[in-house]
C-alpha cells in the first residue's frame, strides 16, 4: 500500500477543459458565437455603466446598485468566455494551474456577489414602495456603499473558502475537467475519493447565504405586491409594477438557470445536458440583463439617447 501512494495536488501543473467539438469549422463557429455573445455583454453592460455615471439624475441607489451590476456581469462573463474563445481559435484544451485556480476564485466571487446584490436590490424596491416615506434615510448614499460593500465582502469570502479548500485536495484522478471553464464540482470530481468531504464546510456556508438571501427576496416581495395590490390608483401600481418587474426577471432568470444546474437529477445528467445548462446560467444573465433592465426603463433609454444619439435608440 506504500508504493501506491496518491500523486500530490503539485504534480498537476494544467488542467485540460472539455472541448465543445473536435472539427475545425465548429470550433471557429463556436469562437465566433461566443465572440458574438460577449461583445453584445460588453456592449450593454458598457452602456448602463456609461448612463449611471455620466448622468446625475441617475445617481440614485437604485442606478447605483444597476451600476454594481453591470460591474459584475462584466466581471462574470469575462472570467469564462475569453478562455473559451480562444481555446476554440488555437485548437486546445490546456489552462494552466494558476489560471484554473484563478477562473475558480473569481467565478465564485462574482456569482456570490451578484446574488448578495439583487437581494439588496430587492430591499431597494421594496423601501421605494412600502415605505417612500423613509426612502433617503434608510438608503443614503453611506447606507447604500455599505450594502454594495458587503456584497462584494460577501463574494470574496466565499471564493477564498471554496477555492483553498478545492485547490487544497490531491488530484489523482487525472486533469481533464468535463466543462469548459474551471468549475468546483467538476474539479472535485478528480480529487481522491473522500477527499472532496473537506468542500462540505464551505458548501454548507454557501447554502445557507444562498437560502438567507433567497428567503429574504421572497418575503420582500410579498410585501411589495401586497402594497402595490393596496394602491387606490391605477397609474401608481402600473408605475410600481414597471420598476420591480426587471428586478423580478433578472433574478427569476439567474436563480432558475443556477439552481437547475445544480440540482437537476441525476438521471437526466449527460456531458452535453451539463454543458448547455452551464452556458445557460453563466453566459446568458450576463448577456441579457442589460436588455432586461433597459427595455421597460425610460430613464436609462433617454440617458443612453443623450451618449448616444446618432448610433442607437433612434429617434421616430
């Protein structure tokens, strides 16, 4: 038993990421789809972030926590997709171990992040509504950095437990991970049988935040519909209505895509099934919540309008 001692997490200096297809012409279509994808994230999200700072009248907490958002979407989508892409141009597979540990870190802590800030956002809607009254005192400017901090605080923490003890474990079960970015559970899967037990610490943790923050959003918005169902005008529950709804979808959208990939059964779990869900919860919030947040927001179309008035959004 001493001579089959388990290679030690130092032997492994790469890790080789699963390839969408191995002919050339699909790998160059694959590049040009998710080059496609990201620029019109860059785009979108370049634009909130455009609007929010270069106009004053956006400087409100609710433009403020869209602004963290975008930061975070771009944060998101440029951890995965630039590695995917280029991987598909040259022909390869390979990550290096420092890339794989990095891809990790800031997958986690971007994804903790975002959840942290759409429940802080959903206690932005439901201050504006249930209790207008109070709107400047409980979200100043003070009261609202301290939330977006503790958002970012809370990512952070989470990526360092996750990805010390992920990288922590020996991998004797080769380096090839079957998804195209470095992502836990497929990393768990190549370490030593029960050795993936350590995760169960950081994992309980990030439930437990997950289930917090879930909870939190479902009562706030309870709430907020008991309000607006309460509002004597029709106007004022339409005017309620258009600002939680892209709120409500954004997190409808990546809860659903998130909590699908992790918990689907395991007797409809196949390689490709796991690839496309994956593409679905980390590529597509990204890529779409701009469009979301600006398609019922006047506001923001008329502050893009002014950035850009010969380009988009052209006047009839």
């Amino acid at each position: 038993m001493g001579s089959s001692k388990m290679p030690n997490i130092s032997s492994v200096t790469e890790f080789l990421l699963l390839a969408f297809t191995d002919t050339r012409e699909l790998q160059l279509l694959h590049f040009a789809l998710f080059l496609g994808i990201y620029l019109a994230a860059l785009l979108g999200n370049g634009l909130i972030l455009s609007a929010v700072a270069c106009h004053h009248h956006l400087h409100t907490p609710m433009y403020f926590f869209l602004l963290n958002l975008a930061l975070l979407d771009l944060g998101c989508i440029s951890t995965t997709l630039p590695k995917a892409m280029a991987n598909a141009l040259w022909d390869t597979r390979a990550i290096s171990y420092q890339g794989c540990v990095a891809q990790v870190f800031f997958f986690v802590f971007l994804v903790v992040a975002e959840y942290s800030l759409l429940t802080i956002m959903a206690y932005d809607r439901y201050v504006a509504i249930c209790k207008p009254l109070h709107y400047g005192s409980l979200l100043g400017s003070r009261a609202c950095a301290q939330m977006a901090a503790a958002a970012w605080g809370s990512g952070i923490l989470t990526a360092v437990l996750h990805t010390a003890n992920t990288f922590s474990l020996p991998h004797c079960r080769g380096n090839a991970v079957d998804q195209f970015f470095c992502e836990i559970p497929q990393i768990l899967k190549l370490s030593c049988s029960d050795a993936y037990l350590k995760e169960v610490g950081p994992l309980v943790f990030t439930v437990s935040l997950g289930c917090g923050c879930f909870v939190f959003i479902v009562v706030s918005y309870v709430q907020i519909f008991r309000a607006v169902l309460s509002m004597p005008s029709c106007q004022g529950r339409h005017k309620a209505f258009s600002t939680c709804l892209p709120h409500l979808a954004v997190v409808s959208l990546f809860v659903s895509t998130a909590v699908f990939a992790y918990l689907k059964p395991p007797s409809i779990s196949s390689p490709s099934l796991d690839l496309v869900v994956t593409l679905l919860y980390s590529v597509l919030p990204p890529a779409v919540n701009p469009l979301i947040y600006s398609m019922r927001n006047q506001e923001l179309k008329n502050a893009v309008r002014k950035l850009f008035p010969y380009i988009l959004f052209k006047h009839p």
